[in-house]
C-alpha cells in the first residue's frame, strides 16, 4: 500500500457520480502534479461526487488507489497527459479496462496539439481550469456534444478553441496529498506559472503566458499549516528563480524549519545570498540547464545565459559545499556543427574542474507546436534521414568524451523522433497509438515519418485552431531570423 496522507478521502454511497483521474506514467510523477491536487480536491468537494486516482504502476493503472475498484465503474475519466509518450499507456489503460464512459484529457500535450489522440477522447481540457466553469461542466455532461463550444474545451467539432486561465494566481491548494513522490515526502508550493525568458524552443513561454507569480504572504501561509507534519517544501515553477521576491519566500521556509527543493534555478541568477539560502535550505546539488555548449548556439536559443553565468553559479555553489552538479543539453540545434559539440565538451571540462561530480543529460531538440521551431526540421538537417545518422555519430562523440570526465545520459535519437511525430502530427499518427507500438519501423509503414520534415511557413498547421494569444506572424519573423 502506498504510504500518503490524504485529507480528502471520501467513502462511495449510493447516488454519487464518480470520477476517475487518470495519470498514465508512475505515481512519484502523479502525486508530484500541483494541478491534478487541485482538480481531485476540487472533486471531491462536491456532494454528490466521488473522485478516485488511477496510476500505471498501481494495478497498471486498472483499479484506483483509493478503493481498488475497476476503471470501468466509474462515470468519467479524467486523463492528465504530460508526455507524448503517455499516449499509447493511456490508450493501453482504456482498452484493457474496458471503459465506457465520458473521457476527457487535460495537461500540456493537449494544449500543443490533441489531434494525434483525437480519436480515442470525448473532449480535451485547453488550459488551464481553476476559476473557470469547465470542471462543473464536465461533470454535468452526459456525452460529448454537451461539451461542444465551450470555453476551454475542444470535442473535435469547433473551429477554433481559446485556452482559458486565471489572471491571477491569488489562491493556492492549501491541503494536499501528502505522498513519495519526485521530491520525496513534501508540501507543493507552485510559486508561478509561465516564464519570462524568451527562449525559442520552450513551449511555457506561448502555452502558460503571461507569466503570473504568487504572493509570497499566500506562499508561506499554506507552508505555515505544515510545520511539524513535513520538513520540506518544493517549489514548482519553470523558472523559480525569477520569482521576483523568491530570496524572501525561501528565507521565510528555512526560518519555519523547512528543507527547500526548487524544481529549476537559472544560472544567471545564482548570486551568493541566493545560494546560501539553498544551502541552509538543505540543497546538496545543483542543476544548470546551458542547453548548448556554444554561445552562437545559446544566442540562437534566446536561452539568456552566457559561459560566464554557467561557470560562475558552479563557482558559488562549490564555494557554499555543493559537490554536485547536472548539466542538461540539447543536440540537433538549427545550424549545429561539430565545433558546437566540441565546445560542450570543452564547457563540461570547465564545470568538472570546479565541482567533482558533474553528471549530464542530452537530449535531442524536438522542434515543438506554438514555438518558433515549429517549422524546423527534426535533428536541424533538411534531410532528416542523414540528420539522425549524423545525431547518432555526434552522440557517440560524446558519450566517449564525456564519459572521461562525468556521468552521461543521452537519449535516442529514434524515441525523439517518435515523440515529434506524436507532438507535430495530425490525426493519422492515432493509427500508430492504437498499434501500441512505439517505434519508428511501425511509424514508417504507416508513412508518418513526413511529421519530422521542416514544414513550410505558409502551411496550415494542426494546432493552429488552438487560441494561445499570441500571433503567428511573430514567431514565424523568430524562425526566419534563424535561418
């Protein structure tokens, strides 16, 4: 049994309408999501219904945690996508269960593009929710046209959608599940949500924009009615750093006694008084997200941060006793070369010889929906087939190189390419989901290998119907300034 506290526990009787919410990858990362906490509590707030989670490594995803029942029982299921590669388990889970009823889906791979997994939900979730109506009318709905052209929400059958958001975060989830999950037994505290960097290949800035903060008085609130039942707190945000007052919030938990992990800290930043308080904070490693080991290639990025501002936040982080440190990059950047990979080779050695442990992460760029990038071609090379010979060439350098020096993981080349077709594609790519196969041979038959190719500026794209507020004509001067 899973060891949680969970303030919101509700016995079945009969007359209530249950609701199952679905997160189709392994609980630590479930338990973790602040916006699953919101709508399970928000569920079951309401007298006449019952709302119960369903993760993959609990009963594969089949039965609920809260009273083992079956999937199929309930009246409605909630899915959260986070990932693109959640597709096929969450399709998995609906076959197996054999579930009936209304199916909607929620998270961010539905508000860059839910045309891939059309086919297998009732309705799609485009934003965010809380002050909004779209939970009541939810469920209030009986079938998918009770949903169609409402605010927030896509059946298939609108022409356009418009995301919906609050405008203010002036609330917060002041109880929660308290449970084992990425950051181990803590309290969430989402102290923001968008960003205010402007980097290209970033989906947060387009899809969660305007960036919005929490009042650190609200913060350190919700914090307050933990003190003595958790000894840690994790601050959720893209970019918690950029909190405008986040010295004073993180000054304030230590003072309560709290351990403080932050989800991501920019390295531009990093200043003394900032990491001291990590440190008294209880932080034992850092993680610097340089994204490109080139500053040509940083510029082209937007990322906002130069070699200096890497090498100077690993300097204060050894100097306060961080003996750890990860490093995260991407490879198959637009305009990429050797020389690039060279330099991040040459920018790890740099870390190494002020932090012992260095460990880094490499990831193929996956040219994302509502992001400059949108048009490009995967791996960055016209042809595509040549480009992933050459990402697998240049990951092999690497993995060599580095492996002298840290402790490396680099992705395939093949599973992001899979992920680009499931995030760029239209609704054919569900023939490849409802296989179950995830991989590149079972989408080549299906002839779904024209989504890692650049596409035309002037095409109409698959989630160009989804209304993020922005305009199309900015991002598209951002791509050609690029190339």
């Amino acid at each position: 049994m899973l060891k949680e506290d969970n303030p919101f526990l509700k016995a079945w009787r009969k007359g209530l309408k249950s609701v199952a919410l679905v997160y189709p990858n392994r609980y630590v990362g479930g338990i973790s999501n602040i916006g699953l906490q919101y709508i399970y509590a928000e569920i079951n707030s309401r007298e006449d219904f019952v709302c119960e989670r369903f993760y993959l490594d609990v009963f594969n995803g089949l039965r609920s945690v809260e009273s083992g029942r079956s999937l199929k029982d309930f009246d409605i299921a909630f899915f959260s996508l986070q990932y693109e590669e959640d597709y096929f388990k969450a399709v998995r889970i609906l076959k197996k269960s054999g579930f009936k009823g209304l199916k909607v889906a929620g998270g961010p791979c539905c508000m860059l593009n839910p045309k891939p997994i059309l086919r297998f939900f009732d309705a799609f979730v485009i934003g965010e929710v809380e002050n909004s109506r779209v939970i009541d009318y939810i469920l209030e709905a009986k079938s998918k046209e009770d949903l169609a052209g409402i605010e927030g929400i896509y059946t298939g059958l609108e022409d356009r959608v418009r995301r919906i958001k609050p405008k203010k975060l002036d609330f917060h989830l002041k109880q929660q599940i308290i449970g084992e999950g990425a950051y181990g037994r803590c309290v969430l505290l989402e102290v923001g949500r968008g960003c205010v960097r402007h980097c290209r290949f970033c989906v947060v800035r387009q899809i969660y924009s305007p960036p919005r903060w929490r009042d650190v008085k609200l913060l350190l609130e919700v914090a307050e009615a933990y003190k003595g039942v958790v000894n840690k707190i994790a601050l959720i945000a893209p970019s918690v750093s950029d909190h405008p007052k986040i010295k004073e919030l993180i000054a304030g938990l230590v003072e309560m006694g709290f351990m403080v992990s932050p989800s991501s800290i920019r390295a531009d930043t990093v200043d003394d008084e900032l990491m001291e308080l990590l440190v008294a904070g209880g932080l034992k490693s850092f993680t610097i997200a340089p994204e490109a080991g080139s500053e040509r290639l940083r510029e082209i990025l937007k990322k906002g941060i130069s070699e200096e501002d890497v090498l100077n936040a690993a300097k204060i982080a050894r100097e306060k006793g961080i003996m750890s440190v990860k490093l995260y990059f991407m490879i198959g950047l637009p305009t990429e070369t050797e020389e690039d990979i060279h330099e991040m080779i040459e920018l790890v050695r740099k870390v190494r010889e002020i932090i012992p442990k260095v460990s880094v992460s490499i990831n193929p760029l996956v040219p994302k929906p509502h992001t400059p990038f949108q048009w490009l071609p995967y791996t960055g090379f016209k042809n595509v087939r040549e480009g992933m010979i050459e990402l697998n060439r240049r990951s092999k350098l690497i993995r060599k190189e580095l492996s002298k020096m840290a402790e490396v993981s680099i992705e395939k080349v093949d599973s992001f390419a899979l992920q680009t077709i499931l995030s760029r594609g239209e609704e054919d790519v569900a023939d490849l989901i409802d296989m179950g196969r995830a991989t590149l041979k079972a989408a080549e038959k299906l002839g779904l290998l024209k989504y890692l190719e650049e596409i035309p500026v002037d095409r109409v794209l698959p989630w160009d119907f989804i209304d993020h507020g922005y305009k199309k004509e900015r991002l598209i001067k951002e791509f050609e300034a690029i190339m």
